[in-house]
C-alpha cells in the first residue's frame, strides 16, 4: 500500500512553530520504517485547517483521487481537518474505497465502520478544540474592550506596554501623528501632500518608506487618537492617553468631507484660487489673466448671477490686507493680554467644581441610558445596526463629557490655551503684512476665519471662534472687563461681538 505522509502546522509564521513540521516528518518517517510503509509523496504547509481550502491538502486528496496513493500517514486527525467539509471529506474517500487506509503514530486506525466512528469523532474534537478556543480569545478580546484596552498591536503613534497589556503614546512618533492632524485641518494639504510631508518630518511605514495613502486617511479617521476604540463598527472607551482632542479629531473629518474635487493644474498660479466663494449664488470663485493682470470673478455654474463686476488681484490682495490688519494686535497689548491669561487661569481654578459636579451627573444619565439599551438589545426590541449606532451616538457623548471633566479638573480653563495661541499669532501677523507673499496670506486667514465671500469690491468674512473678540475689540481694559465678568472670548460658550 501507498501512502502519502502529510505535516502541518497552523502558523504561516517562520518565527512560530519553526520546528513543529521538521519534528513531525522525522517522527513520521522513523515511524513509516518501522512500520514498513511505503512513502510515494511528502507535502507538508503551514496554514490552519480551521477553515476548508488548503492548497498542499487538496494536492494530497488529488493523488489519492488519481489512483497514485491509497493511504495518508499524518501525525494525528487534527493534523488533516479542523472543519467538517475537510474532515467529511476524508471520510467519504474511506467509504468510497477512494482511500483504503490511515496511518497515526498517535493512535490506532482501523477502516471498519467501528474506525471510521471514531475518526469522525477526533475530527468532530479538533473542530471543537478550535471552535472553542476562538470563543475564548473572542471573549478575552471583548472584556480588554470593557476595560478600555487596546486588544491588539499598537497602531502607529503608540506602542504595546507589556507591563499594563494596553498602549502608550510612542514619543517619537505620537508628536509626528498630532503633527498630521494639525495638518491637514489647515486644509492646504491632500492626502498625497500630507503623505509626503510626514515622510520628510520622520512618519514612515515599516521599511522606512511613505506612508501609503490609504494608511494616511486611516490614521486621520481613527478614533483611537481621540482616545475611542472602533471594533466592527462599535465604538469603545479606552484607558490610554489620547493623542489629539476630539474636537481638532472632529474637525479634521469635516476638512475631509468637505474636500472639493482635485483641480486640474492651470497655465497660470493664483494664490486665491479656492479661497472665497461668491456672495449672491454661493459659487466658487474662480479667475484668469487678461493683460498682464489676474482676475477674480464668480463662476456662474448655477447659472444666472447678480455678481457682475470682475476684481482685480491688487484689490483682492488689499482687502485680505485689511482684514489681517484688523487682527494684529500692538505688542504692548498682547503682552497685557498675555498676563491677563495667566491671572485669569489661577483664578478659574476656584470655580470648577460645580462645573464638575454637573458634568458627572450628565455621564452618569447617558451611562444610565447605556445600560437601558444593552437591556433593550437583549431583550431583542433593537437589531444590531440599530443598538451599533445608538451605541456609538452615546459613547460619543460621553467621550466629550469625560473630556470636559478632565479640562475642568485641570482648572476649567482649557480655553486659555486656544486664546493664547490665538493672541501670539495675531500678535505676529504684522510680519505677515511687511514679508508675507500673496500665497500665504490664504493659509494664514484659513486659520482665523470661514465663509470668505466676494461681494463687488469688497471681501466679507466671518471670525473663528475667539477670533471675533480681536477683531472686534474697542480697547484692552474692555476686553479685560469682559474676562472679569466672565464673558469669555474663547471656550466652550465662546464670546463673539455683535459685527
């Protein structure tokens, strides 16, 4: 009788079970000797049989279909089927005549109804062995989920902690991933430039090669960064140090979605190209050269436009002069501002608790809510998708909740920061309007203002938040006083004067 001798191993790994198929062909042929059988084919593969399609496995059954062999030498039943086709399979060539014998150093095989029974039943055992090993890695996996831990390897800007068996910011690469948001949301990046330029400031794949741009959108819509694990869709709370706050997360998606189609490059460069939008339809603005001189006018793609008048870029220019003027700040009036901030910031600690006390009665309310929707899903009132995005809806909320616990705790004043960086930039634009060239000046007011309209000769615009406090400011004891009465130009209620 001809056998074919079959060894597996479940990983593809070569680090994994690196002797487990050289072990197994050694004790199998030592015991096709001793057993004097005679050996027609080896094949051996390193792929799991829990699922049927195995290439070497259907190359095994192919010789013995063909007449070539009419036996299997394998070091134990697990070795040949993990699944019930594999194994049905096996036992069909033995009532077939297809396949006339089995041989296992591990166990006796006989081909009698009484040896095919119990074959069956090893299959049956394996199938089981891996069935419910999967369940206990499933469970295991859904309980680091409830502890907020991540399950598996770190994504980039993290690194796995074996110690606490969760992740922890990366420093070398957790400052380089908050870099990509802060980005991007400046909206003078696509996902190709941004994937270049993390590959010069040091963000790179695995073989020190760029990010590929599937990988840089990914790393944008991540929840993790924020400090939430999706798993299929489900959102989870983590325990770790998130790398980006939500709300530049939040903002980030809606620079993404709101990406107007790749423009076909021009003949001609125009630094305000994809700027501005026209005031009467809403449509963009869109320009061309005639005469040595760059024109800005509507692009009338849903039809009938009142805008008539076509503006030079001389005068487009001195209109965002003006409004980058409106936002410097004199020096001296920063620097007041600035100790304004830092007195402000110790006083507001005192007056957080109640903030906080408020906050933690609106989480336990949506954790209340939480629990009444697990009850609703169990007792089948709520298919999955529906309980999914209920779901998601209320870890989201209470994600921004616990966040603003944690700014409260910190001294209820995570808008000094924002208004800080908003007071040294405006204190800086002065070098905008005596060095900048015509192409910064749209970078610069992207990140002060939105909703920039051409209407005739003039350009409006609306403030950011904590941006219309500069803007509109009478003098720096007002400003000051409005702080004293806790009218704030920046933060979770944010101040704005009426333009």
């Amino acid at each position: 009788m001809k056998y074919v001798l079959y060894a597996r191993k479940s990983s593809e790994s070569e680090e994994r079970q690196a002797l487990s198929i050289e072990a197994q062909i050694a004790e199998l042929r030592e015991y096709a000797t001793k057993e004097r059988l005679e050996i027609v084919a080896s094949l051996c593969e390193a792929k799991t049989a829990k699922e049927p399609g195995r290439t070497v496995f259907a190359e095994m059954l192919d010789t013995l279909e063909r007449g070539e062999a009419n036996g299997i030498l394998a070091w134990h039943p697990d070795r040949l089927a993990r699944n019930s086709v594999d194994g049905g399979r096996i036992i069909h060539m033995l009532d077939t005549g297809t396949l006339k014998n089995m041989k296992f150093p591990t166990m006796t095989f006989e081909n009698t109804p009484q040896g095919k029974f119990m074959l069956s039943i090893a299959f049956s055992q394996s199938k089981y062995y891996v069935d419910n090993l999967s369940e206990n890695v499933k469970r295991g996996i859904r309980q680091k989920l409830r502890r907020g831990e991540w399950p598996s390897l770190a994504p980039i800007g993290y690194i796995n902690n074996p110690r606490t068996r969760n992740i922890q910011q990366d420093p070398e690469t957790a400052p380089l991933v908050r870099n990509a948001f802060e980005l991007y949301v400046t909206g003078d990046h696509t996902l190709y430039s941004l994937r270049q330029t993390l590959f010069e400031i040091g963000l790179r794949s695995f073989g020190d090669k760029p990010l590929p741009v599937s990988g840089v959108q990914h790393l944008l819509q991540n929840p993790v960064y924020y400090g939430m694990m999706r798993v299929k869709g489900e959102l989870y709370s983590g325990c770790f140090e998130p790398i980006v706050r939500k709300d530049l997360f939040d903002e980030v998606q809606r620079v993404m979605a709101g990406r107007a189609k790749k423009q076909h490059k021009r003949k001609h460069e125009y630094p305000f190209i994809g700027f501005a939008h026209c005031s009467s339809c809403g449509c963009a603005i869109t320009a061309e050269r005639q005469k040595g001189h760059h024109y800005y006018r509507c692009t009338k793609k849903r039809g009938k436009c009142e805008e008539k008048k076509y503006m030079r870029e001389e005068s487009l220019l001195e209109e965002v002069r003006r409004i980058v003027e409106q936002v410097s700040l004199p020096d001296d009036w920063a620097e007041k501002m600035l100790r304004r901030l830092d007195t402000e910031k110790a006083e507001d600690k005192a007056g957080n608790r109640a903030a906080v006390q408020h906050l933690k009665a609106k989480k336990r309310e949506i954790e209340k809510k939480l629990e009444d929707l697990l009850d609703l899903r169990l007792e089948g009132v709520l298919d999955t998708a529906e309980y999914v995005a209920k779901k998601n809806s209320l870890v989201s909320r209470k994600h921004e909740i616990e966040q603003k616990i944690k700014d409260a705790q910190r001294g209820g004043n995570a808008w000094l920061e924002p208004m800080r960086e908003i007071i040294l930039r405006s204190r800086d634009a002065k070098m905008l309007l005596s060095d900048g060239e015509p192409e910064e000046y749209p970078t610069f007011l992207k990140t002060i203002g939105s909703n920039f309209l051409l209407k005739g000769n003039a350009l409006l615009w609306e403030p950011l938040r904590g941006w219309g406090a500069i803007v509109n400011r009478a003098s720096f004891s007002d400003w000051s006083g409005r702080l004293d009465s806790n009218q704030r130009p920046y933060g979770p209620e944010p101040y704005a004067l009426a333009n």
